[in-house]
C-alpha cells in the first residue's frame, strides 16, 4: 500500500492519539488448541491491519502496550519466543513502514531487552525517522510506576544538583521527564479482550483518555473494530473537569 494523505472521516471525530492495550493472544491460542506463541504471532497480523486502518481514519499516534516490566515475570521460553519474534518483526516491517509512511519509536526500560532487540529497534527508529504519516510508539519493558519512578528520580538528581528548583515544579515538569515527552497525551486508550483494567499502561499521560474495553481478542482486532471504538468515543463529551454547558460555549 502506498501512502496516501490521510483524509479525517466526516462521520468520525478522530483522536489524534490513540493507546491499545493488545490483550488477549493467549487466550486466543488457547481456545482453539494452539501454543501462546501461535498467538502472539497472529498479533502481529493484528497490528498490521489496526496500524493500517489507524492511519487511514486519519490517527497520528497509535500506541501499542507489546511488553510490560510484569511480563519478564513469565517462563522463560514465553519471554526467549517474544524476544526473537521481535527481532525479526522489527527486521521484516520496517520497510513496510517506511513505504506507508509510519515513524516508529519505542517507550519503557528499553535497557533491559536483549541487546539484538535494541539494536534492531534503533536501526528501525532511525530508518523510519523521517516518515510524517503516522508514529506508532510501542511500549516494550515498560509500565507506568517504573515510568513515573525513573522520572522523579532524575528530576530529583537534576533538584540536587541545582538544575532545577523544586519550588518551581510542575505537572510539565513531570510530563516533560516521561518517556512519552515529545508525543501529545492519548485521547483513547483501548483495550482487548475483555478485560476492563488499564494494568499500569500510561497512568499518568491517560489521566483525561476515554476508556474502551473491547470484548475482542487481540488477534482478531483490525479495522471492524477500531471503527468500534472510535465510534463510542465521538459519541461521548470530553469535558476535562469542566460541565456540558461550558463545553458547548467554547465550541
């Protein structure tokens, strides 16, 4: 597919910053007999075509949790399989991304993944650096706390130091010590298969996200039902602290 402007539905209000939460692939495996792996494979698929169709309504940021901090925690051969079918995802997509336009970047404790992991994420970040259609940012050893942890810590060295005064902290001051400081906060976060917990994905950045659960396995996720979501996200108000009537004025 080659990349074509991308054109806001008129039918749709389009989030400029979408977040998923890509649950489900074990289950999914599980149901019909298969190894967790199976799954995990066939979500690459699934990112394939929800990516696809994020860009086409017009999306700028799609943000995709692929591996928390938690998820070191599981059997080593679950970890070694994810580790490599990263490594030759990243090889094999990356010039599909630059053909359809997609800057890839990355978030989260990226020092604890296999060194050939962050040496295929580097050369895939700095391949696709100057494509403008859409930034996919995936989420790799990362959760929220250890987000939010590394960043005071650094503010707290910067106070120490006499780089910064911590009278005149901020909620900027925080945001800009995120991982996620050069990309606007979401406006969605979605999450599949069924379950309706956030599991320590963007705490601070989703603080004003419209949540959606959806009951779809990621595996099967795709177009159908990121039209879904974004359908119950323009039929809601985002109010941010404030009433309806104050909205409709500013409108």
């Amino acid at each position: 597919m080659s990349p074509q402007p991308s054109a806001p539905s008129t039918e749709l209000r389009i989030p400029e910053h979408v977040a998923i939460i890509m649950d489900g692939n074990g289950r999914w495996a599980k149901q019909r007999g298969l190894p967790r792996t199976d799954g995990h494979i066939r979500g690459q698929d699934a990112l394939r075509a929800t990516l696809r169709a994020a860009a086409e309504f017009g999306i700028r940021y799609l943000t995709v949790y692929a591996f928390s901090t938690e998820n070191w925690s599981r059997p080593q051969e679950e970890v070694d399989a994810l580790m490599s079918l990263l490594v030759s995802a990243i090889h094999s997509e990356t010039p599909s991304l630059i053909e359809e336009g997609v800057r890839l970047e990355a978030i989260g404790n990226l020092s604890r993944l296999p060194e050939a992991a962050q040496q295929a994420l580097r050369e895939s970040i700095q391949a696709t650096a100057a494509c403008e259609r859409i930034t996919l940012i995936v989420a790799l050893s990362y959760s929220s706390r250890d987000e939010i942890l590394r960043a005071t810590t650094q503010i707290a060295r910067e106070v120490a130091e006499g780089r910064l005064s911590a009278d005149s902290l901020t909620e900027e001051t925080i945001s800009a010590h995120l991982d996620t400081a050069a990309f606007p906060d979401p406006d969605l976060l979605i999450r599949t298969g069924g379950e309706e917990r956030i599991s320590n994905y963007l705490l601070w950045q989703a603080a004003y996200a419209e949540l959606f659960f959806s009951l779809v396995y990621w595996p099967d996720f795709g177009r159908e039902a990121l039209r879904e979501a974004l359908e119950a996200y323009t039929a809601r108000e985002r109010r941010f602290g404030k009433t309806s009537e104050q909205i409709q004025l500013e409108d």
